[in-house]
C-alpha cells in the first residue's frame, strides 16, 4: 500500500481509504467489523464516515455508521492509534432528525458544535483526525459544486457565512477536539474562500468530491487549485457506484445491489452513461484487467490524488477492490481511456 501525506498535515494516508456508508443498511455491524479488520490488515488506515450515514439518508438509521465504528474501535484494543478518523457534518439540510431540537441544519456554530460531539461520543473517541464538511451551507448550482451545465441557484437570506464555520472549527481545533479540517462536494470559488479565510484559523487540508473516469470535473479548475495550494483529494465514487465494474451494463440488476434496493442512481443514468461504461469495461477485458480494479487504479495513478475512498457491501468486492492497489495501468490503456474521456467526457458529473 502506497502512502501519502494528507495535505500540509504531518498525516500520512493510504493510496485507498475504507467507505462506510452501508454499515446499518446494507451491512450487519459484524459485516461492518469485518471489513475494517481486512481493510487494515491490507494497510488501509483512513476510514471514512458521516454523521448522516448510511445512506441513503432516513432518521431510523442516522448515525449507525459512526456508532458501529466506535463499537469496533472499543472492541480492538491499540486500533484507534493505527487508523486517521475522519467523518463529516451535514451542511445545508432538511433531515432536522439529525438536530436534538429538530431544526434543519445549518453550517453555523451550533450546529457545528452539537455535530462534533455527537460523532465523538458514537465514535467512542476523544478527537477527530480529519473533520470535513459534507456538503456547503450555500445551494450550489448541481450537488457536488462541479456541474457540466451551469444554472443560477437561489440564494437563501440564512447563508452562514464560511468565515462563521471556519472559526467554530477553530474552536474545535483549539480544544483538541478536531485535528484537521476538511471540505466536500465543494467548488474551486468555495475552496479558495475557505483557504483564504483560514489565517490565521484551521487550514483545509483535503477535499473530498467525485472522480471517476466518466466524472473527471475536477480537473477542471480544482486540480490546479489543489495541487498549488496542498490540498489533497479524498475521492468517493471512483466506480461510479458500481456501474464501473460492469455489472449493470445491458439493464442488469443484480440482487442485493444499490441500484436494485434503492433506486437512487440517477447521478449515473444521464445521456451517453451507459455507452460510456461500456467502452471502459470493454477496455479494461482487452487489456486483461478486472474493471473495477483499472477504474481504482486509473484514480489513485492521478498527480492530484491523495486517497481513493472504496466501498463494498461483499467481501469478495472489497478485496477485489484493494488489489488495485498493486495495479500500475500501462501508458498504453492510460492513453486508451484519454481518447474515451474526449469523446464521452464527464457523462456523470
């Protein structure tokens, strides 16, 4: 496992870090133990968390994700040493279930304050090495802050500031509570708004967004933003939540899968999707590669990279998905994918 440092921080952080948003869903919590007892042994050491998780996001499992994490972390003496915790607060919301006076919330102070220790006490942890902002208080044009077809979002008379966040971070920060700050689904306006409010309060030191081969928006603008300014990617949906593997081409649902229990894969049914997919599956099979693995290792080889976040509700898929870490794609399929990405470019923003 390749490791590498977490933006300015003295955090050294695995090529490939351990999601967990199907825990209390789709996973049992001993699934849940399972999986980080191999993501470890394998040396992933950044396990990735959410105060809304699982999703999809309802009250009656709010929060299970953090709770089976600290369960984990309590029943493993010397684990919370060997892992970077990172989790996350919700940004502009209706779920008010995640409030304790059922207010939606907010990226204000309180708000803010009330999330952090929840997600401490769930965690069964008396810091959080990497505290992110799941998603901006402000509407953004698309969810995710880098859409292909840009419209003009209202803008609420209640947007908290980003300066009012940073500085409940950094109260945070000074009580030993957070230890680093991150953000997601953010945009390059946004992340250098942040950055440039940061003096001399907590400095981002990560972005967590969307990177796939049929989503490459962030090279765009963000890239160049966050190699100058040391601000590393922590990249969700790598396989563009399976469709990567192969395994819907054709109208397949296979049983059990995300698609088929939840129905909430629009982000990956647009014009051009499928064609897309299976051009790079059909590549991945000339080159003697498993799917799944190339699209992994095509996001980790990227000069901006830090962390590919990978998820999986079977074993099976989990191992399958750490082996890319040994993967080296050739200049040959790099060059392939490129002359794909040009005619078929950011399908799933």
């Amino acid at each position: 496992m390749d490791y590498r440092k977490l933006g300015r921080t003295d955090l050294s952080v695995s090529a490939l870090s351990l999601g967990t948003m199907t825990w209390g869903d789709q996973n049992t919590e001993d699934e849940a133990f399972a999986q980080m007892d191999y993501a470890l042994e394998r040396g992933v050491n950044l396990f990735d968390n959410a105060e809304m998780y699982p999703t999809p996001p309802k009250a009656e499992t709010a929060n299970r994700c953090e709770t089976i994490m600290g369960n984990w972390l309590a029943a493993r003496p010397g684990a919370r040493e060997k892992i970077i915790v990172a989790t996350k607060v919700v940004g502009r919301s209706h779920m008010s279930w995640l409030r304790a006076d059922g207010r939606e919330p907010r990226l204000t102070a309180r708000d803010i304050e009330e999330a952090v220790e929840g997600s401490l006490r769930r965690l069964q942890t008396d810091h959080i090495d990497l505290y992110q902002v799941h998603w901006p208080d402000r509407p953004v044009p698309q969810f995710g802050s880098n859409p292909t077809v840009f419209n003009v979002p209202d803008r609420p008379a209640d947007e908290t500031p980003i300066e009012e966040s940073l500085e409940a971070f950094g109260r945070l920060v000074k009580a030993g509570k957070v230890l680093h700050l991150g953000l997601s689904n953010e945009s390059t306006w946004g992340l250098m708004k942040w950055l440039g409010a940061s003096d001399p309060l907590p400095r981002v030191a990560s972005i967590q967004n969307a990177y796939s081969l049929v989503n490459r928006t962030f090279e765009t603008n963000l890239a160049e933003a966050a190699m100058r300014e040391d601000v590393g990617l922590l990249a969700y949906s790598a396989l563009a939540q399976g469709c990567l593997s192969g395994k819907y081409l054709g109208g397949a649902l296979p049983d059990g899968s995300r698609k088929a229990l939840y129905n909430r894969m629009q982000r990956y049914e647009g014009p051009g999707a499928e064609e897309a997919f299976g051009l790079y599956v059909a590549l991945a099979k000339e080159a003697g590669l498993d799917p799944a693995q190339m699209a992994i290792a095509f996001a980790a080889s990227r000069p901006f990279m830090t962390s590919v976040i990978i998820g999986a509700s079977k074993m099976d898929q989990l191992k399958t998905v750490l082996d890319a870490a040994d993967l080296t794609l050739s200049d040959d399929v790099l060059d392939a994918i490129d002359t794909i990405h040009r005619a078929h470019a950011n399908v799933c923003p």
